[in-house]
C-alpha cells in the first residue's frame, strides 16, 4: 500500500490532534488533582480556623475583664495615670532636660557615708546630716560646719590606722553610689533614724549600736549587705560586736528611701560603726 | 427435547433448520453489540464526565470558613463577646444498646452517680429521666472532665455530643446589653434577640454583629460600679457610657449582673436591667436641663440675678431645699447647691409650655431611642399646672430611664444637638444628623455651670484632676405607698468630660443607697454616685483618647466671682 502525500498529511493531524487530545486530557487532570489537594488545604485550613477560634475563646474567657481586674487588684495595683504621667509635646519632654537653675536647691548628697566627722568621742562618725527642707547640715544647727572635704580627711586616716581592716586598697575600690536625690519630704524618716545612731554614739556607751535599716522584704540586697558589713567589722575591734541588726519594716518605704539608707545600713558599718562601738 | 428439535426439522425442512440458525446467529450478533455499544457509551459519558471535570472542576463552589450558627456578636474593637463554642451537651439514649435495658445499672445507681459529678442535679429528677426510657438531654454544657467521668461509668446510653453553644467570654460582663438564647438558639433578651434574624440569616451571620460597646470601658464602668455599690450597701446600680458626638453606647451597666453562660433561680431576678427598663425620678439632675431651656429662652439672661430662696408656697405645697442657702442665691449658685427653690423659681418664668416642649424634643415622652426594649416614662399628657412645671424643674412627678437622662445630658454639653443613642457601632458617615434642641452658646454655659458644680459644689467627689468633669449630682427620694420615703433614695450622678471639649457622657446612678462609714454616713449622691464616676474616668479616659491634662480647662472665670461658699445636697 503506498502512502500517498495527502495520506502522511491526515495521519500526521490525526496522531497531533490524538496527542494533543492526551496532554489536555493529562493536564486537565493534574489541575484536578491540585485543585483537590487545595480543597484539602482549605479544608485543613478552616479545620485550624476553628481550633484557633476555640483557643482564642478560652484565652478571652481566662483573661475576660473581670479577671483581669481582680488579677491587677491583687498582684500589680496598676492605677489610671495621672496628668503628670503625660508628656503632650517635644517641649515638655525638653523641659525635664532643663539644667538647674541658679536658684534651685542644692542635689543632696546621701549615699556617700565617708563623710564621717572627726574621731573624736561625741563627734558623729556618720555623714554630715543634710536638712532636705532647708538644704543645709544639721550640724550647722549647733555648731560650725565642719567642711566635709576637710573631715573626710582628718577621719579617713584615722578610722584607717583604727581599725586596720581598711586598707587603701579596700578604700580606693569602695566605690559609692552616689545618688542626688531631689529634695522630698520622704528623706526625713531616713534622718531620724540616722540621727537615733548618732544619739547612742553620742552618749559614749559601748553598748552594740542597732542600725535600723529601713529595708523592703524583697531588698536582699541591703539586708545582705548589711549582714556582710556586720561581719567584716567584727574581727576589727574586739570591744563590742555592733550588731547591724536589720529589720525589715516599712512596706511603705520608697524606693528613694532606700538608696538613701544604704550606706548607712549597709556599708557604714564596715568602718565608722567600730568607731561608734568603742567610744 | 432432542427428539423434539428432530421432530420438528423434519416436520419443517432443512432449509427453515439454517434459517432459525442463521436468525438465532444475527440476534447473538445484535445483542453483543447492544452491550457493546452500551459499554462504549458508558465510557464517552464517563471519559466526558472526566474530562469536563477536569476542564471545569469540581462544581460545589470554594467556601471559606464554615458558617458559624449563630453570627458572632463583637465589641467595637473586635473584642468577641458571644460565639459559638463547641460545648458537650449529656444526652441519654436509650437504644444505644440494642433493645435490651437503657441501662447497665439501674437508674438509680446512675442517678446517683451522676450527682456525684454534677452536684447540682437533682437526683430524684434524673432518676425520673433515666427510667422513662425516652431520648432526651441530661445536662447541656458539661465541662471534657465531668465528660471524662461520665465516660469512666461505663454507661453506653449516656452520650455526650459535642454542639454548637452560644458562649459569653467576658462571662457577666455587658450581660443586660448582649442578653441571652434560649435553648431553641433564638435571642430571649437583649442584643441577642434584637439582632436575631441577623445574626441567623446565612448572608449575614459570617461577619460578626460589631456592638459600639468598648469591653475595657465596660469593665471599668462595672468594676467602679460595683466597688461603690458595696461601699454604700446600694441595692443595685447603674451606669452608662455615651459618646456625646454620635450617640454611640460605649458602656450600659445594669448591677447586680447575670452570667448568660449559666442562668440560674438566683440570677433571674437580676435580668432586669435598671438603667433601660425602669423609669425613674430622678431628681435633682433634671436642673441643668430646667436652666438650659430658660436660658435658651432667654428668661435667664443675667447669671448674676438673684433669686429669693426662701421656702416657695404653691397652692398647698411647700417647696424645700435640703438646707437654708441664705436669703437669696443666683443660678450658678442654685446650681452647685442643687437648689430646689431657685431652680422653680426659673421654671416658673419660664412656663410649663416652653418646658415641655424642650422636654418632648428630648424624647422624655416616649421610650428612650435604644435598640433594647426599654421602659415608658411616667410623662404628664395635656397642659401642665404651675406646680407641675416647678416640680419637674427639680427632677420629681417625671420618671425617666437613666438612658433618657444620658441622651440629654449628651445634647446638653456637644452644642445642643440630640442624637438617639445606639448600641450598634456606627461608621463616621451613619452618624445621625440629630436635631438642635439647643443653642452652642447656651452649651458652652451648660460646660461652665456644670464644670462649676464639679469644681466647687455638690459634685466635688467626681473630680478627677486633669480630666476636667462637670456634672450634676441628684439624689431623689423614691415614692412608696405614702408618699416618698425618704431614706429610700435614688442617687445619680450625671457627668461629662472633658469639659472643654465634651467627648463622654458618663452617668452613674445607686439604687438605694445607705449611709455607711465609706461614705461618711451620707446617702445622697455626692457621696456615693459622684465618686463612682471619679473613679471611672480616669479608668476609661486615656483608653477613649482623653488625656489628663492640669493645664487645660474650660474657662469659668466669668462666673467664679458669682458664687459664695457653702454646701447643698
């Protein structure tokens, strides 16, 4: 049989259209198998959907309004801010910035407890006390001033030679924290306790002094300290063992407070309070 | 049979034996063909059937989430506060085991057991239950625990399907306003049954229902509310939230609350809700709203006037103040001392005609505009004697729900314009245009006056620095059957801030309240709705956008030398 011309030519359409008709029919499948695989997703996707809806519900349910209220009253005590807690412009944010002024009161200095008075007996060892009120010594109530460059000096030493635990060393590392505390009523209760120390010191009696550290259960760390301070003096003076008894008190304290006692509680001891127990 | 087919080709010849051959051959031919063909038809249609499908896909169009049965109900944050929960229900079916006995063990052992889980159950009830043999539910709600103990009873009949219930989130908070379903899931109160065709209707309910509610002023509003219902022994409180520009209800409180999620004896009593369904008198707070008309009428020009504040007769009837404020008193003065006389005095020249009018543009003659169903205000039809107008200048012989009260006060500090008050959020283009009832300067003195009333008089418990309050105290004394009584007391405290940009209306009210040590023995409202609302907005003002702000006021510094000093109701 000869294959003619126009034979070869309709054979030839025929096995294109029978191909073609195979790869349509083919792809026309693999469209259909991904079209089901995305059903499937979708499927698997709404599946999700309402498990998420159930967690968030149960999350809304545990942490619904009422709960939260009763969570803030009894763990956190958030309150609504006040109007000093806003800041409405760039200006007011670079008021806070401004520096002090000629006429404002002095920073107090009251971490820094190297500022002993003189050695002498009935002569405080502790820092000059400052009145927040009136920015000025107590000491210059009763007596001149003494600069307290000038007794830091004279009293440095000396405690030094006294005790002989302290040596430059321990001094030069002793670093203070310095903290300026705005002038706030809150810095009296602070003096009063301070000046109780400098009462018993005063008097001359060899009896332990008991410092009174203003310390909130959750500060550790001062009523460490303290015991640490307490220890370290021990072995420095054998005649009376000041006890830097700490009680913790005052749940009211704030927290300026007590950086403002630390020194005194803690890190006082380390050297003045031998001083006060001897004399 | 073989002698028969002999038989019968030699009856009829060999010819007509081929002939039956031959037609026997063509219908076996016929008949493959038949099955053939049907065969070959089959596969066309099945090989076109795939191929369309192929081409075309499935015809079952692409949906997304699955439809929820009941539409979702929101706060205007989005915050869910009802949806659906897939929820066990305990259904007893008695066939599960074949024909034999329901039961493994007898009902009452089941009964018993039962209880056991459910402490709550009343175990004579189930017995009943579980002895009748009809299918039925036990219990709806049950906890996948309690499920896994009743699992553990080994009791086939008693299945636990897992369905569709509507659960509250926030639990009995915005109970009054969401409401509840009953057990054929259509609304029964509230929201739920205000918006049930939409949130059941298949086209609707896949976007959940958006309420203008906020949840975090809601909680405020119900935390502060309950803290001053416990501290002044109130039997009930309420309280509400309203966005004085668009009329929108950021907060509805009705206390004590229910908890949708579990009704019980106990809670029905406190599905009323105080603040839409009960009218009240509500006193005092009615005043700003006297003077407002009288100055928009142009009756009270001069804030400096004077009006004699003596003991008022009128045709039998003595009109009091809560204590003598001196031989005379100006309006701002009669206003911050919550005077009765004075505030007559200004009715009485301004007449019951112009009064009622306002009152009726109000809305205080029909039901207040809310989606909820709501009460009808004790209103006096007809023309109105001198002694009406004057009493209901101070707030009595007129009954209104708080909400009335909220709408008022709203058009009273945003301009003069009402607008109906809603529960539904609304977009910035669907806010009601609202009609003016009263002139923006006659507002702006409304601002000072009650700004004044929270800064010096009667409304000093309600100042919350830096949030510039101004409201008006009232504290009315419920009538009983002879007459008022006078130690059952209705308190409102009806406020607004900022006051120099009005933004919330905030209205607390106690119902019967008793003068108790937190509130120094007094139960009026100054004493115990006024510091609910200095309370709550310091709560809810920064999450509405209103900041503290010391520096800011509205200026009352033409009326500060008007007013002397002393202490009103």
């Amino acid at each position: 049989m000869m294959l003619t011309r126009s034979r070869v030519k309709s054979i030839g359409w025929a096995v294109i259209l029978a191909v073609c008709f195979a790869l349509t029919i083919a792809l026309s499948f693999r469209v259909n198998a991904v079209r089901s695989q995305v059903r499937l997703a979708e499927r698997h996707i709404n599946g999700l959907k309402a498990e998420q809806a159930l967690l968030e519900t149960e999350f809304e349910t545990r942490a619904n309004q009422q709960q939260l209220t009763q969570l803030n009253e009894v763990e956190f005590g958030y309150q609504a801010p006040t109007a000093g807690q806003y800041l409405e412009s760039e200006r007011q944010l670079a008021d806070l910035g401004k520096p002090r002024g000629p006429d404002a009161p002095p920073m107090i200095r009251v971490a820094a407890n190297d500022a002993q008075g003189s050695a002498t007996a009935g002569d405080s060892v502790l820092p000059a006390m400052v009145n927040p009120l009136t920015g000025k010594a107590l000491a210059a109530e009763t007596s001149a001033a003494v600069p307290q460059g000038k007794a830091n000096a004279k009293a440095g030493p000396k405690l030094a030679e006294r005790s002989g635990a302290a040596s430059l060393a321990d001094r030069l590392g002793h670093v203070q924290q310095l903290a300026h505390v705005e002038k706030s009523p809150k810095m009296i209760a602070p003096n009063a306790e301070l000046r109780d120390i400098k009462a018993s010191s005063g008097k001359g009696s060899a009896q332990a002094v008991k410092v009174t550290a203003v310390a909130k259960a959750p500060a550790n760390s001062t009523a460490k300290l303290a015991k640490a301070a307490a220890i370290k003096a021990t072995p420095g003076k054998s005649a009376a063992k000041p006890s830097a008894g700490t009680t913790a008190s005052k749940a009211s304290a704030k927290p300026v407070v007590r950086i403002a006692l630390k020194p005194a509680a803690a890190t006082a001891p380390g050297k003045p309070h031998q001083k006060v127990a001897t004399d | 049979m073989t002698s028969l087919t002999v038989s019968t080709a030699i009856s009829t010849g060999r010819v007509q034996l081929v002939n039956v051959r031959q037609r026997s051959l063509l219908v076996a031919k016929l008949r493959v063909w038949m099955v053939v063909g049907a065969f070959t038809l089959i596969g066309i249609v099945a090989l076109f059937r795939i191929a369309w499908l192929g081409i075309a896909g499935e015809g079952e169009g692409r949906s997304g989430i699955a439809l929820p049965p009941r539409g979702e109900i929101v706060d205007r944050n989005g915050v869910p506060l009802a949806r659906a929960f897939p929820a066990y229900a305990l259904w007893y079916n008695p066939k599960a085991l074949g024909d034999g006995p329901a039961l493994v063990r007898t009902p009452g052992e089941v009964a018993a057991a039962l209880v056991r889980i459910f402490p709550d159950e009343d175990e004579a009830k189930l017995k009943a239950k579980l002895a009748s043999g009809k299918p039925q539910y036990l219990r709806r709600r049950i906890m996948p625990e309690d499920a896994n103990r009743i699992h553990a009873l080994g009791e086939p009949a008693l299945e636990f399907p897992r369905e569709a219930e509507r659960y509250y989130p926030q639990g009995s908070m915005a109970a009054h306003v969401l409401g509840l379903i009953g057990t054929d899931g259509h609304g029964r109160l509230g929201m739920e049954a205000v918006m049930d065709k939409q949130l059941m209707d298949p086209a609707f309910r896949g976007a959940p229902a958006v309420l203008s509610l906020d949840s975090r002023v809601q909680g405020a509003l119900e935390d502060e509310l309950l803290k001053g219902m416990r501290l002044s022994n109130a039997k009930g409180a309420g309280g509400i939230v309203l966005d004085v520009d668009t009329g929108e209800v950021l907060a509805l409180a009705s206390l004590p609350s229910f908890n949708p999620n579990l009704i019980d004896p106990a809670s029905v009593p406190n599905i009323f809700n105080r603040v839409t369904n009960q009218v009240y008198e509500l006193g005092s707070v009615m005043k700003p709203i006297t003077v407002a008309s009288a100055i928009e009428a142009g009756v009270v020009t001069d804030m400096a006037r004077r009006y004699p504040a003596g003991p008022l007769q009128i045709g039998g009837f003595t009109i009091h103040d809560s204590h003598n404020f001196g031989a005379s008193l100006n309006v701002p003065e009669a206003l911050i001392h919550s005077s009765n006389i004075v505030t007559a005095q200004v009715a009485d020249q301004l007449g019951g005609v112009r009064l009622k009018s306002t009152m009726e543009a109000l809305g205080f003659n029909r039901r207040p505009d809310i989606e909820l169903p709501a009460g009808f205000p004790i209103w006096r039809k007809g023309e109105w004697p001198r002694i009406t107008t004057m009493t209901v200048s101070y707030g009595h012989g007129l009954a209104l729900t708080p909400m009335h009260l909220a709408s008022a006060y709203a058009a009273l500090v945003n301009g003069g314009v009402w607008r109906p008050a809603t529960l539904k959020k609304l977009e910035p283009g669907q806010v009601p245009e609202g009609k003016r009832i009263w002139q923006p300067s006659t507002s702006a003195r409304m601002r000072q006056l009650l700004r004044m009333i929270v800064s010096v008089g009667t409304g000093r418990k309600a100042d919350a620095p830096g949030y510039r309050i101004g409201g008006k105290t009232g504290s009315a004394e419920k009538p009983g059957a002879h007459g008022y009584q006078r130690t059952n007391l209705i308190t409102t405290f009806a406020a607004a801030f900022p006051m120099d940009k009005p933004r919330y209306v905030v209205i607390a009210m106690m119902d019967e309240p008793q003068g108790t040590v937190a509130t120094s023995g007094q139960r009026t409202a100054a004493w115990n709705a006024a510091p609910v609302v200095g309370r709550v907005v310091p709560r809810i003002g920064p999450l509405l956008g209103v900041m503290p702000d010391n520096t800011r006021d509205v200026d009352i510094s033409d009326l500060a030398p008007l007013i002397g000093n002393g202490d009103g109701e």
